[in-house]
C-alpha cells in the first residue's frame, strides 16, 4: 500500500466524510443530500397528484394539500435542483480547468452542511405543527396570518440553506478567476465551466435580494414589525419585489450550468468542436443579464400600470434570441457529427424539444394582456414544469449519466439508462402536457379539488398517470446505481472526451493532478489525441503537493445555527426557548472563533510519493 493511500485510508468512512473539504467527497455529499430531497418532493408531488386523479376527491385534506404544494416546491427548488446541481459543478469544474481544488474548501464544507442542517430544519416542520402552507412563493399576504410554524421553518430553514448556497457561488466565482491551469484562457474554458462561472454571478446577485425578504418576514412573524402587514402601514408587494428579483434569476440559476452540461455532451458524442462557442458564451452572459430585467412579469395582473407591463414584456420576449442561439447551435452541432446515441445523449436529445416547448409558453406568458388570462390556471404550472423538468431535471440526468464513471469510478448500466430515459419522458410529457389544456379551460392552480362536470377529468387523470411513470423511472435509475456499484472499474477516459476532466484516472485521486496540465486551446485533451500524445503535457515539474486539512468545524458551525433555529422558531411560544437561541448562536460563534485562530497551514504530499503512485 502507498504512503498516499495510507493517508487517504481506503475506506470513505463517515468521520471522513463529516470532515472532509476535499471538492470531489463534497460532490458526493451534495448528490446524496439533494438525491433524497429530490425523492421526498417526488413523494410530495405524488400525493398531490393522487389528491387529484378523480373530481371531489378526498385523499388529503385541504389544509395537508396546501402544505404539499408548499414543500413540493420550497424542496424541488431550494433542496433538490440547486444542491444536485452544485454536487455535479463541485465534481466537475474544478477538473475542467485544471485545478487540485475549489479555491476556498473550508468555505465549501461549510456551504453544504448549511444548505443539509437548513433542509433539515424545514422539514422537521411536519412533525412539529405542521408544515409551511404559503406556496413556495410564500406571500406575505398568506405568510402573515398562517396560524402555525410553518412558515418559520421556511424562514429559518431556506435562510440557512441561501447562505450555503452563497458560500457556492462566491467559491466557484473565486475558483474559476484564480485556479485555472496554465494555458487555461476564459475562451478555452469548457461551457460547463463558462456556464457554472456565470451562474455564480447569479446566486452572487439574486440570493441577498431572498435574503433579505426572508429576514423581514422573519421579523414580522417573530419580532411584531409591520414591513408588510398593510394594517400597520407596510406593504405586501414588496415582498413579491424582492421575491422575484430573486425568483426569476433562480430559474436562470437552474438552468444555465445545464446549458453548460448539454454543450459538453453534444459536443462530445457528435465528435465535433461545439458550433458557435463564441456565441454560446456571449448568449449564456446575455441570458443572465436579461434574466435579472424580467422578474415583474410574474406580477402583470398586481396593478403595476400599462408601462412597467409592457417593459418587462419586452424584456421577456428578448430572453428567447439567446436561447434561441443555443438550441441552433445545438443543433449544427450535431449536424455532420458522428453522433453516438446512449443514455447521456438520449437526455440531451430529449431536452431540445421539451424546453422549446417550455420556452414558447413562456413567451405566450410573456404577453402582458394574455397572462391575465393565463394568470394562476395550469397552464402557468404547466410552462414552469417544462422549463425545470424538461430542462434542469433532464439536465440533472444527462450529467449524471455522463459524469457518473469520473465521480464513481462506475458506468451506469446502458440498458437501464434506457428505460429510465423512455418512461420518464412520456411520463413528463402526460403528466404536464395536457395541463396547457387544463389551464386554458379554466382550472386554477393550487385549488384542493374540482367539480364533476366540468370536463377536467380525463386531463386529470391522464396527468396524474404520467407522475406514476417518472415515479418508476426513478426507481429504475436508483436500482441502476445499486446494480453498477460492484461492475467493473471505469477507464479514465470512457466516452473519448475532449476535456480535462478525462485525462486523470477515474475516480481522480485527491490532489486531481500530479502536475498541473498545460492548455494549449479548446478541447485541450483533444487536441492532445489529435496530435498523437494520448494525454496531457505537464505545465509544471513533479513536486510536493500542497493540501490542506480535513476540519469538522463546518459541520459544529451548522449545527450550532441549526440549533439556534428552532429558538428563533419558537420562542413566541415560550420565553425559555430564549435559552436554545442564544446556546446555538454561542456554540456558532465558538466555532468560528476557533477557525479565525486555528493555524492550518494543510500538509504536504510527497513527490517520492507521487512518483511510487504512478509505478
């Protein structure tokens, strides 16, 4: 056994994995926590589907199904998408410039066990008076007067999970600026990466906008302020203000590192250089300075006047050149490619018309004067869940079956990939399609039960069928992860990639690279193949390796907020609950004080080390 390996250990214990920074156990950690979160909101939405397979239905009750609404949402966004997503950029971004790690790994440790112990805190609501029942919007004009805690476990519990998912964004941002290899030029970097980087401006500019709207909430609700109870002088649309400046950049969030991810795959299975990279950049970058000029068409029918209407209008319906851009040349792409048709690919090829779909309702919604019409029907439920399933979901399952063999060191069975690909596209494709049709006969979204006789049963049922069949397509991609763990060992380069995550063995070792890689241009490892030398030329001699240490104080530290959480929560109920708040704040800031005095100056790897490893 080698030196690095006996440091390392062999075994990924759970003590390693509490205290773990290093960006790839992260990843994993990431992909656990929002895969569970992605089961329990499927759960959620499941329910809310079987509440409404028949008219006048009595499943759950209406106050049970405003609380399913409200967390199938508040988890599909916040706890399931966002942090899969991170999983996957943590995995996969630092590798693709060429870099041993994020550029802040405390920071990192710290930002997921935020984003877990605040899921965490939230759900616990259901077994402590109920969960929150605003709508995952949470407006104030419900949020103040929901009797329970509820809507005290979504303040507390998405504060704590925004401020990981913060910690993120400025990490990869700090990453992306100061860590790439030598060679390694912005316009060399892969689209993933170009994408990631992007949409870390994004959560750098939308969350404190959330942030701040829960914080007054949070004050409201615990503290008697009146920000926005009207009687009191406040106003409630403000916080649809500060929701959307956030809410709508977060779609933009959701979607744009899979733009990122469809690039690499397309490119990679068509055995071609991605058309138009220059375009796909500067449209990516178009994408999301438009995405922070639009939040106000959520709000047509508030009563902001005919000209804020028809500005953000217009603003919507530019959104749609860009993106436009990217599926032509997703497109062209393809064209004259020698293109390998697998699982990762079948999602890709699924995405293209899904999100046009997605995006030509959006357009339709864009329209001030129609979205009266369509305004809080199904049509709307039905545009969102083309956009972030057909789009972030589909995403989600392409980079997973993509990455999968660089993060594990497994190939996911073929076969299996297959038939969780086929039965999850007709199952989105019934389960929502034929909301278009429901929304524009007239059925209001959120609404507990509908009337015989109003034609909504077939559309209903059939939908409700569909939810069925994603249900067991992930199922399937479960028993698939089950099935591959023991196969064979993956080859460090499966799908003949163009970039640099494919030039080191699978799983990488800790420190991603014995020597950093120079680039020499776009699709740096292909160019490497196409030149005759297999793998990437060193930048820098073989030497020690520089690491730091594993630390558990992000895990104390979230603990401590977690804690203090539930004083916040509940101390309007009982003025001892004082004693939990401050005992978690304390336990916090002790934490921290011992990090800002901790003298981790990491440890070396050895290049005699290295050098036996590679024996």
């Amino acid at each position: 056994m080698s030196t690095v390996a006996q440091k390392r250990g062999l075994g990924a214990t759970l003590w390693e994995y509490l205290t773990t920074i290093d960006h790839k156990k992260i990843a994993h950690l990431y992909l656990i926590g929002g895969g569970l979160f992605f089961i329990l909101g499927g759960l959620e939405a499941v329910i809310i589907r079987i509440q409404l397979i028949k008219p006048e239905n009595d499943f759950i009750s209406a106050g049970l199904y405003n609380e399913m609404i409200t967390m199938h949402g508040t988890t599909m966004i916040f706890l399931a998408a966002m942090p899969i997503i991170l999983g996957i950029m943590n995995a996969v971004l630092p590798l693709q410039i060429g870099a041993r790690d994020v550029a802040f790994p405390f920071l990192n440790s710290l930002g997921f066990w935020l984003f877990m112990f605040g899921g965490i805190l939230l759900n616990t609501s259901w077994f402590l008076g109920g969960a929150p029942d605003g709508g995952w919007t949470s407006y104030a004009s419900f949020a103040l007067t929901s009797p329970t805690h509820g809507i005290d476990f979504y303040v507390m519990g998405l504060q704590l999970a925004g401020a990981g998912t913060l910690m993120g964004g400025i990490n990869f941002l700090a990453t992306v600026v100061n860590m790439r290899a030598p060679g390694m030029t912005y316009m060399r970097m892969p689209l993933f990466t170009w994408a990631s980087f992007i949409t870390s401006v994004l959560i750098l500019f939308a969350f404190p906008a959330f942030t701040v709207a829960l914080f007054l909430l949070m004050f409201d609700r615990m503290f008697g302020t009146a920000f926005f109870d009207v009687a009191l002088g406040g106003n409630t649309v403000i916080w649809q203000h500060l929701f959307w400046i956030f809410g709508h950049p977060e779609v933009y969030i959701l979607i744009l590192p899979i733009f990122g991810l469809f690039s690499d795959i397309f490119s990679t299975f068509s055995r071609k250089r991605l058309f138009g990279y220059t375009a796909m950049v500067f449209a990516t970058m178009l994408i999301a300075f438009l995405g922070f000029m639009v939040w106000a068409h959520h709000m047509f029918t508030v009563g902001l006047g005919p000209v804020a209407n028809s500005i953000f209008a217009i603003g919507t319906m530019a959104i749609a050149v860009p993106t436009g851009i990217k599926i032509f040349n997703w497109l062209a792409t393809m064209w004259g490619g020698s293109v390998k048709i697998n699982s990762a690919m079948l999602w890709a090829l699924g995405f293209i018309p899904s999100f046009t779909i997605g995006g030509m309702t959006g357009v339709m919604l864009g329209s001030a004067v129609a979205d009266f019409q369509y305004h809080d029907t199904y049509f709307v439920v039905a545009h969102f869940h083309y956009v972030i399933v057909g789009g972030t979901v589909f995403g989600i399952f392409a980079g997973l079956h993509y990455w999968w063999p660089k993060m594990f060191g497994r190939i996911l069975h073929e076969g299996l990939g297959k038939l969780t690909f086929w039965t999850f596209f007709i199952g989105f494709h019934l389960t929502f399609f034929i909301q278009h049709f429901l929304g524009l006969m007239g059925m209001p979204r959120r609404y507990w039960v509908f009337l015989k006789g109003q034609e909504l049963d077939v559309g209903n049922f059939i939908s409700t069928i569909g939810a069925f069949f994603m249900s067991f397509a992930v199922i399937v991609f479960l028993i698939n992860i089950i099935i591959t763990a023991r196969s064979e060992k993956a080859p460090a380069d499966p799908w003949d990639g163009r970039t640099l995550e494919w030039a080191i063995s699978s799983p990488p070792p800790f420190y991603n690279f014995e020597q950093l890689p120079l680039t020499r241009g776009l699709d740096p490892l292909w160019i490497e193949k196409s030149e005759g030398n297999g793998k990437m030329i060193p930048a820098e001699p073989l030497d020690d390796i520089h690491m730091p240490n594993n630390s558990i104080l992000p895990f104390l530290m979230s603990l401590g907020f977690f804690i203090a959480g539930f004083g916040f929560i509940f101390q309007t109920d009982n003025k001892l609950w004082y004693i939990v708040l401050y005992a978690g704040m304390a336990f916090a800031f002790v934490c921290m004080f011992i990090r800002s005095f901790k003298d981790d100056t990491g440890y070396f790897v050895k290049k005699e080390d290295l050098e036996r490893e590679g024996e």
